[in-house]
C-alpha cells in the first residue's frame, strides 16, 4: 500500500466531506480512493470514517489521525516542491477565488500577466459575491470583500476600495435636478446589495454620516449588470471607482453628489498557513498584491 497515498486520500475525505469531491480534487476514480481509504483503515485497524446526515466524517480515531498527518504531509509536499523549484521556472496549478466586481476585469488582467511571466502556471480562476471555505473548496488564494474571520488563514491587507455616486448623461438631462442627498429620492437609484444597510444609503460627507433612505429601481449583486444600466442610463449608481474608472474619464459616466461617498470595502488576499506555501502561491502572492493596491481606486 501507498500510506502516503493513502493518508492524502483520506485528509481529502475529511475536508470535502465526500469520497467523490476528494476524487475529483486528487484527479484518480471514486472506487481508488474508496480502496485507499479501507487499506489504509486495514493498515491503522480501525475504522476513520463513518456517514453523517449529509456528509461522511471522521470518528474520533480518524478525527486523531487526520489532526496528526496534516501538518507532517504539507511539510513534505511543500520540502519536495521547493526543491524541485529550487532556481527553476514558477510552474504548477494554482485555485484562486474572487467577487465578481473586482475579478472580472482587474484580478483577470493581474491573472494574466502572472501566467505571462509564468507560462507554466495553470490557473482556475472562479468569481462569485460569496465567501469560500478554502480548505473545504480546495482554493489556493482568495480574494475578499471584508475582513476574514478565520484565525487559521494569513490576511494580506491590500486596501479600501471606493464607492461612489455615478449616473450617465443622458440620464441627468432629463432627470430631476440633484442638489444634495434628500434629493436621491426623486431619481432612480440602481445599487449593488452591498450598499445598503436595512433599506437606507450611508453617505459620507467628509467626517459627518448620514443614512438616507431609498427604494432602488435596481438592487444587484452583479457588476456587469450594474455597469450595463448605468451605461444605458437607467439612473443612478452607487459603484465602486475600479469598476467605473475608465467611463468616468471617457465621459461615458459622470460623477453625482462629487463630495459624498459610500461606505468602502475593504479587500484582503487570504490564503492557509505560509508554513508549507507551494512556491507557486507564494509567488502569486507576491505578484498580485502590490498589483491589486495600484488599481485605481483602491487606497
């Protein structure tokens, strides 16, 4: 038997939950890693697994041994990487996650550009509005709106990023005259979820802050979406700069309210413990923090 096999197999059981998703992160069949866990089960004597209502999971032996061979099994993977990258060329798979406001255009561009660097990186790249378990999910690096809440990842702060009032041209022509805040409420307002606190707009005015209460035309959790009906001049937005930037100086868009803003966001690049980093997330890292900070509109 592969122990070391075998053990990988089954820290990937406990962490998926599931003797197909561990499959599938490991690229081999179901019925393999189904074989590796009962030789390994033989080989211990004693049973690791058992099915829960939705997920199988570790008995209090398995429990044990899982808690031991982590740490020993990513010090070993992360020994044999860095010595088989030692003064070679960044390669290998690389998992990243991000929110869709940001990753379609900014993180997919610093994508690019690290595989330019590295044209032997493969890179999986999902973006949704949704915090991911990392371990569970198996993602090397992620990218979030707000900061994380668990002790086991390292936090990378990259910065806030602004939020603003927008709207298109054509939309202000014809529109109400807007003046101040109060009169937010006679136009129509297209807002990203994330904007609004219990049905009300925080605005901020240098120090001073103010909840206005609105009822949007458009509530999205989409970029694109939002972006689209700004353009065809649906109303007013509330955006954050780095998705607007570019209209913002074409024309395309103007601001609203200029000396107003909406509570940032902040975004920070997690990823587990640095202790066994693959080289390749490492590098990432590396590549794409100051890249992020340099986006316009982050500070």
């Amino acid at each position: 038997m592969d122990l070391a096999a075998a053990l990988r197999a089954f820290l990937r059981i406990v962490e998926r939950g599931s003797m197909t998703a561990a499959a599938a992160d490991l690229g081999v069949s179901q019925p393999a890693v189904s074989k590796l866990l009962r030789n390994l089960e033989a080989h211990v004597g004693a049973r690791l697994l058992e099915r829960g209502p939705r997920a199988l999971r570790p008995t209090a032996r398995g429990l044990a041994l899982y808690e031991a061979a982590g740490g020993p099994l990513a010090a070993i993977d992360a020994a044999l990487e860095n010595q088989r990258g030692e003064g070679a060329e960044i390669a290998g798979e690389l998992r990243l996650h991000g929110p869709s406001c940001i990753g379609e255009v900014h993180l997919r561009r610093i994508v690019t550009a690290f595989q330019d660097a590295h044209p032997h990186v493969c890179v999986s790249l999902s973006l949704e509005n949704r915090p991911v378990d990392l371990i569970f999910e198996n993602i090397d690096v992620a990218l979030r709106m707000g900061r994380p809440s668990e002790r086991s990842l390292i936090q990378k702060r990259i910065g806030f990023s602004r939020r603003i009032l927008v709207a298109s041209p054509s939309y202000l022509s014809r529109s109400a005259p807007l003046r101040d805040a109060a009169d937010l409420s006679a136009h129509d307002l297209l807002v990203t979820d994330a904007s609004l606190r219990n049905g009300a707009l925080r605005l901020r005015k240098g120090e001073t802050a103010e909840d206005i209460p609105v009822r949007p035309k458009l509530v999205t959790n989409s970029a694109q979406v939002l972006v689209s009906a700004l353009r065809e001049g649906r109303g007013i937005a509330t955006a954050q700069l780095l998705l607007v930037a570019e209209e913002l100086r074409s024309g395309a868009l103007v601001r609203v309210l200029p000396d107003h803003e909406i509570e940032p966001s902040e975004f920070f690049l997690v990823y587990p413990s640095a202790r066994f980093l693959r080289p390749v997330v490492r590098a990432f890292v590396d590549f794409a923090a100051p890249a992020l900070r340099r986006v316009e509109g982050i500070f």
